[in-house]
C-alpha cells in the first residue's frame, strides 16, 4: 500500500499552490469584507486553469482526472479561503457528480461543459423547514397538473441559493411514503414561480450566498428530472462523493491554521524565548499534526476507494466526521496558542475558526455521520422516528 503521491500529482498540487498564493488572497479579502460570492470572472480563470471539473470526463469539458486529484486542487484553493474554492467544489463534488452519474446523455451535454467553462454555477437543494437531518420528511413535491410537471414547496440552507444559476433539488415525486417516493430535478434560476427569501446571514462561510426558496407551481420540462421517485438511494450515493469535498474543505482550513500558527509560534516569543520552545505548546503542535495527518488518510482512503465509482457511506462519513471535529480543535488550539492575536481580525485565525464550525454542520450534520457509521458497522439503517403508542 502507497500513501505517497505521484510526481504529476505533486507538480499538479505545487503549481496550484503557486496560484492560490499568487493571485487569490486579495480577491479573497474582498469577498470575506463584502460576504458576495466570487463572480464569472475568476470562475473563468479557474476554468482556463483546469480547475473546475478537475474529475468529470472530458468529453463533457472535464479533465478527466480522478477524484483524489480534485481533492488535491480544492485543498490548496480552500486553504485561501472556502469562498473563493466553492465553485471548485461544487463543480467537483457537488451535485456537477449526480448528473454526471444519474443524468441523461441531453442533460450531461447542456449543463456539464458550462460548469467546466465557469460559465455557471450549479447548486443542490436538499434541506427545507421541516426536513434537515430527516430528509425523507421533505414536502416539496413534482406532480403532474393539467398534463404538465409542477414543483410546489420550500427549501432552506442551500448554499449558492440566489447566486448559482441551476439548482437540482430533491422532491417528492408520488406518495409513497419516506425515500421511495423522493427524487430530484433540475430547476432554472428565473423560472416564473421560483423566487427566493432574503439572503441569510452566518457565523461563517461568508461569500457562500444562502437563503430561502420558494417554487409556487414552477413549470418542469421531463427532460430536467435527474431521476424519478425511488431514486432517493442513488441521490445519496452521489452524496458520499460530496461528503469528501466538505472533507476537504474541513481539512484545508484546518492545515491553513496549522501552518500560519506553526510559523507564529516560533517567531512569537514570550519570557525571552520562542513560544515552540515550551513544552506545553509543542504538546499542542504536535496534537494538531496527528489529527491533519489522521484526516488526510481518511480522505485520501475514501476518494481513491471510489475511483471506480463512487465512495462507500462508510468511508466518506468516517473521513467527513473525523475532519470536522479535527477543524474544530485545531483552529481552537491555533486560537489559544496565540491568544489576543489569534481573536483579532487583523489575524486569519479568527475567520479559520468560524468557517470550520460550518462544515460540522453542512452536508450533514456531525453526529448524523455517526449514525452513518454505526450503520455501515451492523449493516442496516436505524429508525430515528418517535413510534406512536396505541391510543395515543
């Protein structure tokens, strides 16, 4: 068994982190000061780059390359900032997997070569009031009225809601009850019907629009429904996948952290020496680094597992859960370590910090993924729901 990388996986990490470095930091600023999501133009200059579709197929604009490559790009853009890594994830591990997977040759062809072209932007839509962690409890429905397909319903927490330009959003297809009757469609921002609330406002993930979505009788062409009811499984299969780019994304902020607090702590000094020099911080130093070290092979583990496909349950929500508790501590740590300056905003420790939190949260809760985990172990899914009593 190799951990190590190839040498054209190596030269494809280092000239990306030469750009990140280079040219990503100011736009990142302004994005982090404005909470706005990047626009056309740097989505365009990571397409002239290659880095948007690292791992979808060529022939629909990709690169062609594999999933642990895509992990590579978005780690070192992540590491700038999430804002500014968020069209590469979605075009790598977001919902660009499900359509690539489950969609029609038509839909691959119409929507797949503008994702790689930055052209637009494609977000999912899973969440809604009432249906967060329950997800087959969601109400929004596609039902056939007077010969046409008709959405109706609400969602809540998309990221990329009202920036990106399609959505593809789960519903309820028939009424068969829990997952059977859930599937997904592809939804045109624009369309007469589909409006949005106002934009929601974070602890975190500034220059990641969010905010509410309302379809009222919005009008769906066939040839947009990704998959029909009972297509809730391979939903979710696609999902794993995206469970290993917030996976990333934990694991960058977490390193960024790391790094930024390992230089600080030796140039830092306090009682005449540097602060690496007390034991009690090189106790610290050293916990951060078992737990990066820890949450890379998990991602790596998960990712290149799925090269053939896509990521077991298991393994996706092994690393995605390790990764987001290991963000939590590390920029928790790398905040304590440098204390006043660590709180400060004139310091990237503070925003490190608060972006880390939102991804214990995002795709699925931390203690979801333990469900996940347990269940991979026996084998079987658990029944969270409250049974009612006779006669109650």
């Amino acid at each position: 068994m190799d951990f190590s990388l190839t040498d054209e996986q190596r030269a494809l990490q280092q000239s990306v982190q030469r750009f990140a470095r280079r040219e990503l930091p100011e736009i990142a600023a302004d994005i982090e000061r404005g909470d706005k999501p990047p626009g056309q133009e740097l989505r365009r200059r990571f397409a002239e780059l290659g880095y948007l579709g690292v791992n979808l197929p060529e022939e629909y604009g990709g690169s062609g390359l594999s999933h642990l490559d895509a992990v590579l790009v978005l780690e070192e853009i992540a590491s700038i900032s999430i804002a500014v890594a968020f069209p590469v994830f979605e075009s790598c591990f977001g919902p660009t997997l499900a359509i690539a997977h489950f969609g029609s040759e038509e839909l691959r062809r119409r929507l797949l070569p503008a994702v790689c072209s930055g052209e637009i932007v494609v977000a999912v839509s899973m969440s809604e009031p009432d249906a967060g962690s329950a997800l087959t409890d969601l109400g929004t429905s596609l039902r056939e009225k007077n010969g046409k397909l008709v959405l109706d319903g609400a969602k809540r927490w998309c990221s990329g809601a009202g920036h990106a330009d399609f959505y593809l959003v789960y519903c309820r297809m028939s009424d068969e009850p829990g997952a059977r009757g859930i599937g997904a469609a592809i939804v045109r921002k624009g369309a007469p019907g589909f409006s949005f609330g106002k934009p929601d406002r974070h602890l975190g993930f500034r220059g990641v629009g969010s905010a509410d979505m309302h379809f009222d009788e919005v009008e769906i062409d066939p040839a947009d429904v990704l998959v029909g009811a009972g297509g809730f499984r391979k939903l979710m299969e696609a999902f794993d996948l995206e469970r290993c780019g917030n996976t990333t994304m934990s694991l960058a902020v977490a390193q960024s952290a790391f790094d930024f607090v390992l230089d600080y702590c030796q140039q830092r000094e306090q009682f005449g020496k540097p602060l690496v020099d007390f034991q009690a911080v090189q106790i610290h130093l050293a916990e951060m680094k078992m737990k990066l070290d820890a949450a890379r092979l998990l991602l790596y583990r998960a990712v290149t597992g799925a090269e053939s496909g896509l990521p077991s349950l298991a393994d996706s929500s092994i690393a995605k859960c390790f990764a987001n508790e290991a963000v939590r501590e590390v920029t928790g740590k790398a905040m304590q370590l440098m204390g006043g300056y660590g709180y400060s905003r004139e310091f990237p420790i503070e925003q490190k910090l608060r972006d880390g939190l939102g991804w214990g949260i995002a795709g699925g809760a931390i203690d979801i993924q333990k469900i996940n985990i347990a269940s991979a172990l026996v084998g079987r899914r658990f029944n969270q729901r409250r049974e009612v009593m006779p006669g109650a």
